[in-house]
C-alpha cells in the first residue's frame, strides 16, 4: 500500500500540492496524511519519522537559528524558492490600492496570526517581521479561522502572498510590505535521507507552484 506524510506551517500551497500529488498517483489503495502544524510541530514531525517532509518557510531575520533547530534535530532545510513578505487583507480594505505598506500604516489595525507553543522562539513565528511592535494582535491556530478573522475585523496578517490566490481567501487581496527582508520557502528532510518516489513528485510540484504563485 501507498504511503506518504507531509507536515508543514498553514499555508495553502501546501494542500494544494499534496492534493495534485494524490490525485496524480492515483490507485486503489493507499494511506497518506497531511499535518497542518506549528513550526516546532514540524520539526517533531520529520525527525520522529512521522512525515517525511515538513514544508516551511524562513526569512533573512530567522533563517541562522531556524537552520540551528534543524540542525540539533537531525534536519536540513532545501530553499526552493525566494520571494518578498506581503499584506493579507480584505479586498474593501482601506489602504488596499496603495502600491506598498509600511508596519506604520498597518497600526491601527488588527494583526491576526498563527499562535506557536506557548514557549516558543519567536524565530518560529510563520509570518515575516513577527519580532516587530504591534498594538493590536490576535492569535490563532486555524488557517480558515485567521481568513474570517482579517475579513470580519478588517485586519491583516503578512504572508508569503500565496496564502491567497489559489483556492481560499476569496475576499482577501494582498499588497507589497515595505521592507528588504526576504522569504526562503522550501522543506527539511532528515539529514542524508533519500526521498522516495512520491517525496520527490511533491517536491518537483511544490517547487512549480510557488513559482507559479509568489509574489515578488
């Protein structure tokens, strides 16, 4: 029988990818699972063997102590593709014609994110800028649940941009952030581990739809 587990932050490129990889496979049998997790989620994830991949995503601020987690864990990181942090929006949102935004602009509103364990580094953080002030902040856990959140209280959170675009965030729009940090998307495996056959057509397709879908 078929098997194959990925785990990974909340983003939707990779359900979307899974989603292709299990439908191109096809067969009558098979036994896969896909993980939606924190980060430390996804480190525990790969090195217990639990998924064979973890999808996440690393920014020039966090990427020297992100690689050290991976590194004492037994993990590396394989950059797929780098793009520029964007403003996740409603699409009625007031500064949504603007060219780009600054952390500034964005302080009267509310700041909606995925919440980590309760102690976590903040260089775990999923969003880009985590580290910065910000006056009104909501946490969450469910990727469903920060789309309603930033539509029904006409917040924001910052993203790679593809958090919207492919299936879900319908009345949410995206802006450019101002800022010179960069995104690195990509996967850890288990250091030295050879992936198999359908690790391998998830990566080839994820690598395909973040080039497809980011912004830059």
């Amino acid at each position: 029988m078929a098997q194959f587990a990925v785990s990974g932050q909340h983003y939707l490129f990779n359900v979307q990818t899974f989603a292709s990889i299990v439908l191109a496979n096809g067969g009558d049998e098979y036994d896969y699972a896909f993980r939606d997790r924190t980060t430390q989620g996804v480190i525990d994830d790969v090195a217990a063997g639990e998924s064979e991949l973890g999808v996440l995503v690393e920014t020039t601020r966090t990427a020297e102590q992100l690689e050290a987690a991976f590194d004492a864990a037994g993990l590396e990181f394989v950059e797929l593709i780098q793009s520029t942090p964007r403003v996740a929006m409603p699409a009625t949102h007031p500064l949504i014609n603007a060219t780009s935004l600054t952390l500034d602009q964005l302080d009267d509103y509310p700041y909606i994110y995925f919440e980590q364990e309760e102690n976590a580094p903040e260089y775990f953080a999923e969003e880009a800028l985590a580290d910065e002030t910000r006056h009104k902040s909501i946490a969450c856990t469910d990727r469903a649940s920060l789309s309603e959140l930033i539509v029904a209280l006409n917040g924001y959170t910052i993203t790679s941009g593809i958090l919207v675009g492919i299936s879900d965030g319908k009345g949410l729009a995206t802006v450019a952030l101002d800022t010179d940090v960069k995104l690195h998307l990509g996967y850890v495996a288990k250091k030295g581990a050879e992936l198999s056959e359908t690790a391998q057509k998830f990566v080839t397709k994820l690598e395909a739809n973040l080039k497809r879908y980011a912004k830059f």
